[in-house]
C-alpha cells in the first residue's frame, strides 16, 4: 500500500512536469536561484516546455505507467478519487527560494517547501492497518482507502521541508538536476514526507 501510494505522488509529480499546460515564454535560468524560480513556478503552474526548459530529467517511462487504465471496482474508483486529490494538493505547495552555492557546473539552492503532510496520514493509515493485526482482503483495503480519501480531504498545509535542491550548468542554462541523479530531498519535499517512510537517505 506505501508503495502504491508513494509511487502515484512520484508519478504524479513528475507526469505534471511532463504532461500539462505549456508556454511560449522561456524560463530565465542564468544564476541557480533563477532555475531554482523557474522550476517551481513552472512546476506550480504544470508548464510543460518551461519544465523542460528547467529541469535535466527524463519521465517518458513514468508516463507509460501512469497510462494504465483502472475497472470499474469500488477500489479503483476510490484510488482514482485519491489521485485525484493528490494531483490537487500536490501542485498547491508554496516555496521559498534561499542561498545559492555554485562550484564550477554544479550548485545547490536552499529551499523550503511547506505542503500537505502525505507522509504523515500514510504513516498513521500504515500504523492502524497493522494494528488489526489481519491479512488485507478486498474490504479491508476498500475501506482503508475510503479513510485515507477522508484525512487527505482534511488535511492542513503543515508539512516544511528545507533542504539543498541540486542543479547543474548545461548550455550556460541552471537546471534542477534529476530526482533519480541525487534530488531525493525534493521528491520527499513535494510529496509531504512520503519518501521518508520508504527511502533510507
């Protein structure tokens, strides 16, 4: 289930980065911090072409993933509500862009994004199903997620996360390097702890 639930922020996060609106307008990306602006503004706004003007990333395999199509059981439709809520929440994250550390082509900007605590409610979620202490079957797992459809609906934008998002110089332009190349403090950022639960960093 922390899988399930992990890997749909991911992909959510990155699918947006990839798959949404788009703009004619090229992202300024001459010193770190103005990537680092240009990346989460484009992000917030899920501007595909400034994204990619932003970000050194690759998510053509992760698209694939998020094409499957669900039937129509009641688990399916609750996980597609749940999605739903997440693509909402997710994009609704603020940012403060801090000091920038440049050293030849690689530098790091500080950054703290406040956002919803995901992390948390799957914590507590995890912790209860454990609690019963019974294998999940299919109302078990219908039910677990109805409560966590519940507790996304009431969650609060509480969760802050400071940390050094990673760029790199290419083509006299500062990208925010790849989640996958050593930005993993930004997936868990902009998925409110969540990787934290999973990911020993």
């Amino acid at each position: 289930m922390k899988k399930f639930l992990v890997t749909i922020m991911v992909l959510v996060m990155v699918v947006g980065m990839t798959a949404c609106g788009s703009s004619k307008e090229k992202a300024d990306s001459d010193t770190p911090k103005s990537g680092a602006t240009a990346f989460f503004k484009a992000l917030k706004s899920q501007d595909k072409d400034a994204l990619k003007d932003t970000y050194s990333g690759d998510s053509k395999e992760l698209l694939g993933a998020m094409s499957n199509q669900s039937d129509d059981s009641t688990t399916d439709k609750v996980q597609d509500a749940l999605s739903k809520q997440m693509v909402e929440k997710v994009y609704s994250f603020d940012y403060k862009i801090g000091k920038e550390s440049i050293k030849d082509k690689e530098a790091t900007v500080e950054v703290t994004v406040t956002t919803y605590p995901f992390g948390k409610v799957l914590k507590n979620l995890g912790q209860a199903m454990a609690q019963s202490g019974s294998v999940p079957d299919k109302d078990s797992i219908d039910k677990s997620l109805k409560t966590l459809d519940s507790e996304f609906k009431n969650m609060k934008k509480d969760f802050k996360k400071t940390f050094k998002l990673k760029l790199t110089k290419k083509d006299g332009k500062w990208l925010v390097l790849a989640i996958e190349k050593g930005n993993i403090d930004l997936a868990d950022a902009l998925t409110g702890g969540m990787l934290s639960l999973t990911v020993p960093y």
